[in-house]
C-alpha cells in the first residue's frame, strides 16, 4: 500500500564496533551480545509507539509520528545498552541518528527525504552518541530542544545547503558542555592534525589551515592510486576544526579508530581523534592505500 508524502520522524541505530566484537568474543557469543542490544533497542522503539520498519545485522530502523518521541526513544535506548554489563571488560554501545522529514510509507517500508537524511545522521554518530539535524531541532518542543549542541554544519548528499548537526545530551557527562558555556573564556590551545601517508608528513592548523590530496604529484599529500581522482578532497581548518571536503568520482572513505566507516561522496566531514583516509575505495579493500591522520 502506497501513501501520500508525510513528514515522519525516521531514526536508525546500530551496535557500534561489532566487527570488533566478533574478533574478541566469537560468532556466537558476539551474536548473543549483538541480539541482546537489538532487544532492548525494539523496547525502547515499542516504549514510545514508534515501529520498527527492519532489522538489517547489527542495525535497526524505526519509524514514530513526532520529533520529539523519536529523541525520547534514542535516549533511551543509549541509557537501556548503557546498562547492559560488559561482556569480557568489553562495553556494548550504541550509535544513533535520527532525522524528521518528508518520506513516503510503501508496502511497510519508508522512502524520501527523512530516510537518507536519517542514514547520513547515524553514520556521522560514534558509539554512545545521539546526532540529529538542525530541521528536526527545529521541530522538538522547546524543552526537548535545550537537550541539544549544535555541532557544526556540513552538506549532505542530495542537499544544496549545509544543514546544521546536532548531538543530543542524553546523560550528563564531563565531555558534553551546555550550550552556555560558549561564554566562558575559549580554549588558548590551537589544535593540529597531522595526516601521514608513506615518508610523507602533513600539519594542518592555524600556520596551515588548508591541505589537497588526490592522485597527480601537484597535491599537498600525493597518493597513487587507480581509484583516486587527480585531485581526490581537501582539509580545510575553520573555527579551530578540521574538515574534510570531498570532490571526487569515487568518493572518499574515512574510517574513526573504533566506528565504522563513512563513505562521503561531494560532502563534507568534521574529522576528530584518530582515524585513516582512504581515496576512492574501503580502507578495508585489498591493497587500499591509506593516509592517517591524528588530531591533537
């Protein structure tokens, strides 16, 4: 049965690092731990009336009519895998995004607008984190809506503008700051990334705020690869952050130490901790050639 467009709140959420899971516990064992998030996932999706549309391995997509029933069912499902015990020391977490939007509801499943937009907000969250977009805040109560930190804004395929990326405070925590602590004084340390790749060393930040990579010579950071454009994507330093602007054929890979990886395609990404870049296919792809890089 096929319905008309209607704006729907979509969120998807996945069991952060399971590959790692797998290499530690063992199949069964990791399929367990795996099983026993999803349950508590469909609890929490169930608790606030939402559905759930599918069950894709380690990931789940659900549906709920409101913005703010969506939040509500995010955090709680981060606070329900919180309290599962670990598993051999290792800590089970979740990584969730959800976007509020136009989509069309077809034979059980949801196509359009919130659906990719939705995607995209999950992909950017790293395990134990909540990312949403500056539409959807726009559209939660007010009280839901200072539970919020505007991270940044970057594109997002299939969008003209940048669109603004929130995280969501589920739990208080040394590392998320309330939105008025902008007035207290700012930080005199001026971050560096540092990108490595072969014998060759780049350091970004305020000195050099801006760096080129991609197959021809002429590039800041000259990678040869089949698979990378002549000029592959840039590091741009802005308000003391590193961003990845990618403007290929075949996309850029960048894989966070621990999170899965994202694959961007004409947008951009803010970089943070650790990770490796790949151009033009998988880090995880035979023979990839991979650049690091480190923030600090």
């Amino acid at each position: 049965m096929t319905t008309a467009t209607k704006r729907f709140a979509i969120l998807f959420a996945d069991v952060s690092a399971s590959t790692s899971l797998y290499e530690k516990l063992g199949d069964r064992r990791a399929l367990a731990a795996i099983e026993s998030v999803l349950s508590e996932l469909r609890k929490s999706i169930g608790f606030q009336r939402g559905r759930v549309v599918k069950t894709i391995g380690d990931e789940v997509m659900a549906v709920f009519e409101t913005a703010d029933v969506a939040m509500q069912a995010a955090c709680d499902m981060q606070n329900r895998v919180a309290a599962i015990a670990p598993i051999d020391e290792l800590r089970l977490a979740i990584r969730a995004g959800f976007h509020f939007g136009p989509a069309i509801e077809e034979e059980g499943d949801f196509f359009g607008d919130a659906v990719n937009t939705a995607a995209r907000m999950a992909g950017l969250a790293k395990g134990g984190q909540v990312i949403t977009s500056g539409p959807t805040v726009d559209a939660l109560s007010p009280l839901l809506q200072a539970s919020t930190r505007e991270l940044d804004a970057m594109l997002v395929k299939g969008k003209q503008d940048e669109i603004r990326i929130f995280e969501v405070i589920w739990k208080d925590s040394d590392d998320l700051t309330a939105l008025a602590a902008r007035e207290s004084p700012l930080s005199t340390h001026e971050p560096t990334l540092t990108v490595t790749y072969g014998g060759q060393v780049l350091k970004l930040g305020a000195a050099r705020p801006s760096a080129s990579l991609g197959r021809e010579a002429t590039n800041d950071l000259a990678i040869n690869d089949k698979m990378a454009s002549r000029v592959h994507c840039k590091i741009e330093y802005r308000r003391r952050e590193f961003f990845l602007v990618d403007q290929s054929t075949n996309g850029t890979y960048v894989k966070f130490d621990s999170d899965a990886e994202i694959v961007l395609k004409r947008e951009q990404l803010l970089l943070r901790g650790r990770g490796a870049i790949s151009l033009g296919t998988s880090s995880a792809a035979a023979g990839a050639k991979s650049a690091t890089f480190a923030l600090s």
